[in-house]
C-alpha cells in the first residue's frame, strides 16, 4: 500500500484533517460556496484489485535518476503485464510484430512493453479515502455543500476518525491475504510438475494451424502418446513441458537458463507443433523473443536454428531421423547446445575465425551482451507469463531473486558473466568491466528489485546500487 494510507490512519494525520475541515467550514461560511477535500486517488475495490495492488511498494526517492533513462523504461508499474488475463492471446500477441523481423545477434527490437514508466520514478499512485457519508479527503473532482452548523463538523469528525480506522482494518486485511496468497503460490511453484496435461491453449502460437477441429489419424495420435510418455519419464531437471488434451499436435516448454552460462537463472518459452506428417518430419518450434536477440540461433522473430529441426545444416544424427529423433532430444540440444556457455561460438564460422585471445575477448564481451538481454527477457517472461505457467514463473524468480541480483552486482565488479551458480562465483579470476555493461547493469537492477519485489521477494534492497 502506498505510504498515505499509513499517514491516514494516524492520530496526527487525523487531527490534521479535523483542522483542515474547519478551516475549509469557516471559509464557505463566508463565501457561501461549494468545498472540495483533496486527496490523492481512491481506494475502492477496483484499485485494490488493479494495476496497484497490495503487491506494490514505494521506491526510494533517490530512485528518480535512473527512472529517467530511456533503458530503464522497460519496467512499468502496470501490472497488467504480470496479473491481468482478460485476453487469453496476449502472450502471443506480444510475440506477434516479430514475428516477420530479423534483427543481428545481440540487437533488440524497439517495441512497445519496453517502454512502460518506470517504477524507479517518483510519480507515485494516487490514493485517497473513499467519499462516503460525511467522510473528508475528497477527491479534487468530487464537490460537496459546506455544513453550516457546528453540529455537522462533529458528524465530520467522528467520520474521520471511522474511515482512519476502516483503513486501517482494510490494510490490515489486505496484507494478510496478501501473505496467504504468497504462500500459496510458492507451494504451487514446488509442486509444479515437469510434464503435465492441461486444457486452454488459446495463447498457443500454434492455436490456429495444424489439427485444429480436426481428429487426427490414430497411428499419429499413438506416435505423440509414446512422445508423451518419454518427456514424463525422462525429462531432465530445468525443463517443463505442458501439452494439451484436446490438441495433441501442441506443446509448450519452459527451459531454465543452465547455470554457468550468461543465460542462468532465465526462463526461455518455446511452443511446438507436431505437424500431420510427424515424425517423418520434425516438429515445428516457435521461440518467445520479445524481439530480444540473444543467440545466434534463437532468432527475434521465433525462428529455433538447429540440426535436429532440420533448420540448419548437419550430418548423421545431428539432423532429424524420423525413426528414432524425439521430441526430448530436441528439447535438451535447444538447453545444451543454444544456451551455452560461449554463444558466440554459435554463429557459423566464428570458432575457426576467432581464436585465442582475440576469440576470448570476443566470447566474454558477447556474453556480456547476451546477459543483459536476458535479464529484459526475465521481465518479459514476469509481467506476462505462458499460459499454465504463472505460478511456476513467479515462485521461480521469488527464489532465484537474490542469485540474479548478486549476480549483477559480481558481474558489474568484474566478476566473469557466467563464473556465479546460486550466487557464488565459481571462476575467481576478475577482469575490467566496460562502462557501458557497467551502466547497463546498473538501470537494470533497479528494475529488477522492482518487478522482484512486487512478487513477493524478502529483501531485495540490499542490492541496490548507491
């Protein structure tokens, strides 16, 4: 809640109020007009429920700088981006303008939720008392007559010292749901289950093609089933895979960002079609970018460039075999393979042309690069997570908050992107940081703390830059 509820529901802040009543009787019974309380916005149903829920807090003021930087605007204080479900096809509808773009390595798109106000700015939102029988703190839109006895400032006055106290209860009652609902996101989050079958898949890429109101042919329904059965057996740890009774050609995957790579700590979503002519043909992958490039082989407007989905060049077993390749295989080379270690070894020609030093050099500073368009694809993924995979999305980044923090804070001291797993660093041995990753890092920890914080994360002011 925003600090002027607190001051509201103080005895001071009460008999401030009961002075400004007076004072604001004493004039209209000279002026004979019409009065109107100020106050900052309104607590009604909709505002607690809305874009500005318990889950907000209040920034620093001294947070006012950095909001002011173009780079910093990615983080908005709508958490429509996070909460509100209204239309089932926004998460692909955020993916859709890139759909038809290609942009070079480590190069973003200039889109729209980029673009948000940033929390870290001091404009704050407006809260006021709701206008109820001879409450104060109107809002400045709402006019009420002037009392014009003494007898109505009493009934004023006893009216505040009620709404004090029903803010005060209101609060009180809020913040406790907020720590039930907490909890209860958390224990869904370490129950979530690797593989699962659901039902909607409206925001699916895929929704509209494939076998859509159609019964596929039983030899290809019994070749998913076995695919099904494998990924609920076999699938390794950091990948979650979500496919859809009544569209068996659908999958949806989450892959966590591997440790020791410049994509820790990450969510990568990724939606597959199992074309009619499966498995003679590999499966069809779409990659959420949020017009981030940051990997040669996940392209910003969806495109998965691997072997083993025949989109790009290999040899033997490295590309699709219709007889024995899986959907699991595909799911692990995209995990090992593109979010790697060194990924800007993945670019075709790259490793035979820069060695030694100079390839090291350029590796390092890539990875740099590909870090800090991870940590935006971190907000991409909190403020509109995949379709049944909410819960997981928000318990994952409140538990790895404080990992991704310390890790900005080591690599923004030289620290190698990449050497820290669950916040310790792994490889000790330093070198200099470029101003500009420096700076990077910066803006983006203050915006994480934000988005980290509205979730429910303990203590994520710590990290803060001074």
């Amino acid at each position: 809640m925003d600090v002027e509820i607190g001051e509201l529901a103080s005895p001071d802040s009460v008999s401030k109020k009961i002075k400004q009543s007076e004072e604001a009787i004493d004039n209209d019974m000279e002026n004979s007009s019409c009065v109107a309380g100020s106050a900052s916005g309104s607590l009604n149903s909709n505002n607690l429920s809305g874009s500005h829920s318990d889950m907000s807090y209040e920034e620093n003021d001294n947070d006012g700088d950095d909001a002011t930087d173009d780079d910093c605007n990615i983080y908005g204080d709508d958490d429509d981006y996070m909460y509100d479900d209204d239309d089932a096809d926004d998460y692909s509808n955020l993916q859709a303008p890139f759909d038809n773009v290609d942009l070079p390595t480590g190069v973003e798109a200039s889109v729209s939720w980029l673009n948000d106000t940033a929390p870290g700015s001091n404009t704050s939102t407006p809260v006021s008392v709701p206008v109820g029988s001879g409450l104060v703190g109107l809002p400045a839109s709402a006019a009420v007559h002037a009392p014009s006895s003494l007898a109505s400032l009493c009934c004023k006055t006893e009216a505040i010292a009620s709404s004090s106290s029903s803010v005060s209860a209101e609060s009180s009652c809020n913040e406790k749901g907020n720590e039930e609902n907490q909890v209860e996101v958390m224990k869904k989050y370490i129950d979530f289950k690797r593989f699962d079958v659901v039902g909607d898949c409206s925001d699916h890429h895929y929704n509209k093609t494939g076998f859509e109101g159609q019964q596929p042919p039983k030899a290809w329904s019994k070749k998913i089933q076995e695919e099904w059965k494998i990924l609920e057996k076999d699938l390794p740890d950091m990948i979650y895979v979500r496919v859809y009774e009544s569209r068996m050609d659908l999958l949806r995957a989450v892959i966590v960002g591997p440790q020791g790579t410049p994509y820790h700590d990450g969510l990568f979503v990724f939606d597959v079609l199992f074309p009619p002519a499966y498995p003679d043909i590999p499966p069809m992958v779409y990659y959420y970018s949020g017009g981030l490039r940051l990997n040669p082989n996940l392209y910003d407007c969806g495109k998965v460039c691997l072997s083993l989905l025949n989109t790009w060049t290999g040899k033997g077993n490295e590309k699709w075999v219709p007889k024995s390749s899986t959907m699991l295989q595909v799911l692990v080379s995209i995990q090992a393979l593109i979010l790697n270690a060194k990924p800007f070894f993945n670019e075709p020609g790259y490793e035979s042309r820069y060695v030694g030093a100079e390839g090291e050099r350029e590796a390092s500073s890539y990875n740099e690069d590909v870090f800090v368009l991870s940590l935006k694809t971190m907000v991409y993924t909190l403020r509109r997570p995949p379709k049944h995979f909410e819960d997981f999305v928000i318990g994952h980044f409140r538990s790895h908050a404080h990992d991704i923090l310390s890790a900005c804070r080591a690599y923004m001291e030289g620290a190698v992107v990449g050497s820290l797993v669950k916040g310790k660093i792994q490889d000790c041995s330093k070198k200099s940081t470029s101003s500009k990753f420096a700076a990077d890092i910066r803006r983006m920890i203050t915006g994480l703390i934000s988005n980290f914080t509205k979730i429910g994360a303990d203590d994520c002011e710590k990290f803060r830059c001074s």
